[in-house]
C-alpha cells in the first residue's frame, strides 16, 4: 500500500482526492491546506485527516501530491524531496529557472520519483496517436479559455501555453533554434494573450497562442507531416487524421483529387477515441512507475525544458 499525501485541496486538488481514492494499492493519509474553508469542506466531504504540520503529512507518506498555487511549488516540492519522498506536482514544475534547475538537482540526489502534471499527455483524444508515427513539420496551436483568477499567479505562458510546449518538445527530436514572441498583460500584470513561433533547427515551425481572456474556449493543435495532417481537438476529445489513402486503409472516408501528378486519393480518419479520465491516467502512471522503478512519463526534465522555452519566450515578450 503506497501512502499519499496531498498538499492544496482547492479547485483541482478536490480532483485529485477524487481519483486517488480510486486508484488500488492507494491510501490517502490526509492533507495540508492553510485556507481554513477548503479544509472544512474536504474534511466534511471526503473524511479525510487534516494535518496542521506539513513535516508530519510528509513523514507519513510515500508521495506527496503537490496541488498548490504554482509560486508555492518549489517549496512543497523541496521540503517533500529532500525527505525522499516520490512526487507528483501539477504544472508547471515551478515557477523560475533557478528553481527548476534546484529541483532537477534535487530529485536527481534523492533518487525519487518525480511526475509533472502535464495532464494533456494522456488526453485521449492525444493517447488514440499512439500508434502513429509522429513528426511534424509545421504545428498550430490555439489555447483558448475565459478569465478565471486562479493560476494567474503567473503568465498565461506558464499557466496554459506551458501544456503546448511540452507536448511539442515532446514530439519535436531537435532542438529549439529562434523564438519570436509578443504578448499583451490585459487583466494581470504579465501576459493574459500571447502568439509565439517557435524554429526548431531540424526547420519543424511551431505557432502557438494562449489567451486566458477569451470569450469561448479551445484547446486545438493541428500537426502538418510530409505524409499527413492530424487534428487534435483537447478540449472535444477528438482526432481527425488526413493522408493520402494506402491500399492497408480500410473503413475510411476516402475521396478524389486530380493533382499535377495525377489522381489522388484522400482518406479521412477519425481514431476510435477511448473514454478515459486523464487525470486519473497520470496518477496510476505515476503509481506504476514507482512500484516498477520506470521513469515517469512527464519527469522532472521535460518539466524543466517546458520551462525553460517558456522563460524564453517571456524574456521575448518582456524586450517587445
Ligand atoms: N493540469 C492542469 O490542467 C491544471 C489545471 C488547473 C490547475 N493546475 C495547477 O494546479 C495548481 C493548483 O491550482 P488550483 O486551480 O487548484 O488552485 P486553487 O487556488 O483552487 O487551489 C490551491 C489550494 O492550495 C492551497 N495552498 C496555498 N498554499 C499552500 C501551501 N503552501 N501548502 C498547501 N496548500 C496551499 C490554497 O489554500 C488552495 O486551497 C496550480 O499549480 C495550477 O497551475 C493544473
């Protein structure tokens, strides 16, 4: 039985009660939270112990669940780390590259478990590519979602634009070449919308916008290959992959195309999606890697790289 803590039961820690509690193998010991009301509420709801000593909730666990405002993360993350303890932080890992670059250190000298909360890894509308060989040329993003005060402790590009970045350096094998970037503070002091272009040096283009002002939401990212264009819809949970048709394709939209080189056929595919909670997904990942000493699917190091092309950009946006 792997004993959880969890530190910050507000918006998104509530969900993590939630799945935790469904996860076997999982005890969830209790929680820290200093806002007297969330504490009350998740005592009452839940059952569960409120510790009123952070050192101890630590103690008594084997992971710590780190769900707190971000400009709190490093130092949950710290104290937790440095007592041994596998973690799992939401996003981003931090909040400035110093801390980021400590925290690698960090998990690096404990040899613990570290996962990062890059929940979009195990969307499934983004789990049905598994299969298919990704390597995009050309990638255009739109992060879209209303104000909401929480997470505006830091920019929109380490609150939302942040889940982008890791999904593509995740995709992209090549190193970041030049990065052009504006961004306009609107409603915080540090950008609410913001258009970047990333160049990578194997001449993949990347064009994302965030905003966190925006009177609908989206959460869309379109993938152009040599062989094929893919749609992945987040926030729909859907996938749509066009390509020319091979003779292996079966059960697809198909339809014609007269090109200079002659007749094409086009298929359109959309890839069964499999219902799934992803942020439950990321927690048995999370649990599986430690109880089978396998690296975590979102380490410490890719949250850090996400991190440091978003500090990048922000840099961009600050000289603009
Ligand atoms: N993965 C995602 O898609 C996603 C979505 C939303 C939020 N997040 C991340 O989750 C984190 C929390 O966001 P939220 O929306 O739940 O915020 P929230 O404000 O609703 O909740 C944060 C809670 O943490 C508590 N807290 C503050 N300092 C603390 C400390 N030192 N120790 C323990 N608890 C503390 C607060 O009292 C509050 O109850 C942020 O880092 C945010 O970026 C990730």
């Amino acid at each position: 039985m792997l004993k959880v803590g969890v530190f910050g039961v507000g918006h998104l820690g509530k969900f993590h009660l939630n799945n935790w509690k469904e996860i076997e193998g999982i005890k969830i010991v209790g929680f820290f939270d200093p806002n007297n009301d969330a504490a009350k509420e998740v005592t009452a709801t839940y059952g569960i112990k409120r510790f009123l000593d952070e050192d101890k909730l630590i103690d008594a666990c084997d992971i710590i669940d780190i769900v707190v405002p971000t400009d709190w993360h490093f130092e949950v993350c710290s104290k937790a780390v440095r007592k041994g303890k596998h973690v799992f932080v939401e996003k981003p890992l931090c909040n400035t590259i110093p801390e980021a670059k400590a925290l690698v250190e960090m998990v690096r000298e404990a040899n613990i478990k570290m996962q990062v909360g890059h929940v979009e890894r195990f969307n499934p509308a983004y789990l049905a590519l598994k299969d298919l060989s990704l390597n995009p040329m050309f990638i255009e993003v739109h992060r879209l979602a209303q104000f909401n005060p929480r997470g505006t402790e830091v920019s929109v590009i380490l609150d939302l634009m942040i889940h982008d970045l890791d999904i593509i350096l995740s995709l992209v094998k090549s190193d970041v070449k030049t990065i052009s970037a504006n961004g306009v503070a609107v409603m915080t002091d540090t950008p609410d919308i913001a258009n970047v272009r990333i160049e990578f040096n194997n001449g993949c283009v990347a064009n994302l916008t965030s905003s966190r002002i925006s009177m609908k939401k989206m959460r869309k990212m379109r993938l152009f290959q040599k062989d094929s264009y893919i749609g992945i819809d987040f926030l729909e949970k859907k996938t749509e992959i066009i390509k020319l048709k091979e003779p292996t394709d079966k059960n697809v939209f198909a339809f014609d195309v007269e090109t200079p080189k002659g007749k094409k056929t086009i298929a359109v595919a959309n890839p069964t999606i499999t219902e799934a909670n992803a942020i439950k997904l990321e927690l048995e990942a999370f649990v599986d890697s430690i109880l089978n000493n396998k690296q975590t699917i979102v380490n410490e190091i890719d949250g850090y790289l996400a991190m440091e092309v978003a500090h990048q950009i922000l840099n961009k946006i600050n000289n603009n």
